[in-house]
C-alpha cells in the first residue's frame, strides 16, 4: 500500500486494511461465549454486529459493481468472523481490478455509508469487550505498518 494515496481507490483500499486491522484488535482473544454476550437493553449481540458487518462489506461490493447484494446467512461467532474476513478480502480484490464504480454510486457514497458504518460497529465490539469484563489493550493505530490487507486466518 503506498504511503500516498494518490487515487480513491488507494484511499479506500487503506480504510479497509485499517478496518480490517482495528476489527482484529477488536476479536483478538475474545473469551468464550463472547459472541453471545448479551448487554442489555435490546443492543445487537458481538456475532450480530461482526453479521451486520460481513453485510456491510457485501453491500459496498454490490454498491461498486452495481449489482445486487446477497443476503448473509447466520452462522455462529467464529463463522461470522472468518465470513467478514472473507467479505473484506473480497471486496479489497474487488477495488483492485475495479478502480472505479460501474453502478449506479460514487466512491463517496460507499464510503460513507457501508464502510465508515462498519467502521463504527468495530467501536462497538470494542466497547462491548470491555462491558463484558474483558477490555482490550490500548493500541496506538496512527504507527501501525498498514502494508496490505491480509487478516489472519481462523
């Protein structure tokens, strides 16, 4: 990933690598039945958020290609994570061989609606960690080395 973001697509291409790093911050070490922790007060549980987020990711894919979003099944929480992985690699690939949109949208909108969207559901794993009694270490996202997007697998 180049330090300059000479074109929209390296700046959307680094919003996903940074999406995709917080989002790994934000999972790395949860405690069994994290997933299902429930804080009350109809908020959405962490495997709905990582669901809605995998979601997300495919409707910005089907907002770039112009074409219609499958639905997302449910599936339990390590299923959801390793499917917004997935989700997030595909649409990374998508922006590389797409450097534009061919739908009916602009950069602009799939970046404010789906991504920075799934970028505030990170802050709510985050603070759900931590109302489940296992908050996670602060980390300095400014220094961190955001070469290419490559989660980890399982």
């Amino acid at each position: 990933m180049p330090e300059d973001l000479a074109t929209v697509q390296d700046a959307l291409r680094h919003l996903l690598v940074a999406l995709g790093d917080r989002f790994e911050h934000a999972v790395a070490g949860v405690p069994r039945g994290f997933g299902d922790f429930d804080a009350g007060r109809e908020t959405r549980r962490p495997v709905e958020i990582v669901r809605h987020m995998h979601g997300l990711m495919r409707f910005a894919g089907a907002l770039w290609s112009g074409s219609e979003a499958a639905s997302v099944e449910p599936g339990n929480w390590e299923a959801e994570v390793a499917a917004f992985r997935a989700e997030l690699r595909s649409l990374d690939a998508l922006l590389r061989a797409m450097p534009a949109p061919t739908g009916q949208t602009t950069a602009a909108k799939v970046l404010q609606g789906p991504l920075l969207d799934a970028l505030t559901h990170v802050g709510q794993l985050l603070t759900l960690r931590r109302l489940a009694g296992d908050p996670v270490p602060p980390r300095r996202y400014y220094s961190v080395d955001m070469a290419e997007l490559d989660p980890p697998e399982g």
